[in-house]
C-alpha cells in the first residue's frame, strides 16, 4: 500500500499483503495437487463470483504448475443484500454450465463468514451428484466456527471485520486491489 493508487486513502489498515496472498495460494495449490494427484477425470473447480475470482484466477494457475488437470466452471450466487451481514437467503445468479455428475468438485471460495451461503451450496453440488464435494477458501471469520461446514483448505484465519479487495467489495467497489484491507469508517456514510 505504498504505490499511490487511489483506494490506498480509502483504507484503515491492511490486513494481508499481496505477497501474503500469492505465497499462501502456491501453498494452497500444492495442498490440493499432492491430495488430488490422480483423481478421476482430473478437478472441476467452482468459483463463487463475483468475490472469488481473483482466488480463482490465481489458484487455478497455481495448481496448473502442481496439479492434476483442471476444468473451471462459475457460479454466482447472492447472500447479502445492500449491507454487510449475512441473510441466509440464497439466490442463484448464474448456475453450472454443465453436468457435475460423477466430477470431483474443489469450490473457490473468497471467504467463509457465517457458513450460510458454503452450507447452502454444498447442499446443491451434492445434489447434483458430483462425486465428491470439497472446499478451498481463501479467507474465514470467526463466525464461521458456529456452522458445521467443512471447509478442507483455508488460507487465513482473518478478524470480524467487513473487508475488501482481491475480489471483496464494498458496493461493487474495492475489488480490484491486490491487498485485503479494512476499509475507513467515512467510506460508509460518504454518499
Ligand atoms: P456467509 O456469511 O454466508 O457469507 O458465509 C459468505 C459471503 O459473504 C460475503 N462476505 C464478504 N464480502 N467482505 C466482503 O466483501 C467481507 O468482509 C465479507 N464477509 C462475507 C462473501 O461474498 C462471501 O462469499
Ligand atoms: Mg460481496
């Protein structure tokens, strides 16, 4: 956060730097690949959009160097509504493209809160029959220890605060930065 760019004066504090991000999804991808080495018909991974595409960008690559083959597909799905707290209401924006019948299936996951939206979309991809259903997420708050999701992968464990970038937005804003920060409280009530 020393180059300048514009949101660095919107932001309270860094929370993880992008050198963080990029050395904990290598290590990720490796986790992942040496778990995965011969799976059947390689790994479907899911992205959750929008938040997660930064991670998926990233990961996939990632595991491209370490991994067994790879399909990407994307999904989006809503949770939140205007604010910053989760509804437990899910709603599909953009479904699989395809059949995940027998697939093994890694979702991409940008940040596991209170679990509700993971709870909920684990629920579906296993009603869709994929053979095995498993979870990489990048960033999980503590609430998310309240919900019984099994989350296999996790890059870092962060505070209960509402942060943005590298995918995270606040009201669509913020997800181009390559660092996860706290935003400053003014950027809230500025209209
Ligand atoms: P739940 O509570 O269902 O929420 O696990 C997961 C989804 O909520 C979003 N989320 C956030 N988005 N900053 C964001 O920009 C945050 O701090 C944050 N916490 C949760 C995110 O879309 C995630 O998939
Ligand atoms: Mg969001």
């Amino acid at each position: 956060m020393s180059d300048g760019s514009w949101y660095d004066a919107d932001i309270k504090q860094v929370i993880i730097s992008e050198t963080e991000i990029k050395d904990k999804i290598d290590e990720l991808a490796k986790q992942v690949a040496a778990d995965h080495e011969s799976v059947p018909g390689g790994l479907l991974l899911v992205c959750v959009l929008k938040g997660a595409v930064m991670f998926m960008a990233d990961f996939s690559r990632a595991l491209g160097r370490c991994g067994p083959p790879a399909e990407l597909e994307f999904m989006a799905v809503s949770s939140y509504g205007q604010g910053t707290t989760s509804s437990g209401v899910v709603r599909i924006l953009k479904d699989l493209d395809r059949d995940i019948a027998g697939r093994h299936v890694i979702v991409v996951e940008d940040i596991v809160d209170s679990g509700l939206t993971l709870s909920w979309l684990l629920k579906y991809l296993e009603s869709r029959e994929a053979a095995s259903v498993e979870v990489v997420a990048l960033f999980r708050k503590p609430g998310a220890v309240k919900v019984q999701v099994p989350v296999r992968y996790v890059g870092f464990d962060i505070p209960n605060e509402f942060v943005v970038g590298y995918g995270l937005d606040f009201a669509e804003r913020y997800r181009e930065l390559p660092y996860v920060g706290i935003l400053k409280p003014e950027v809230y009530t500025r209209t």
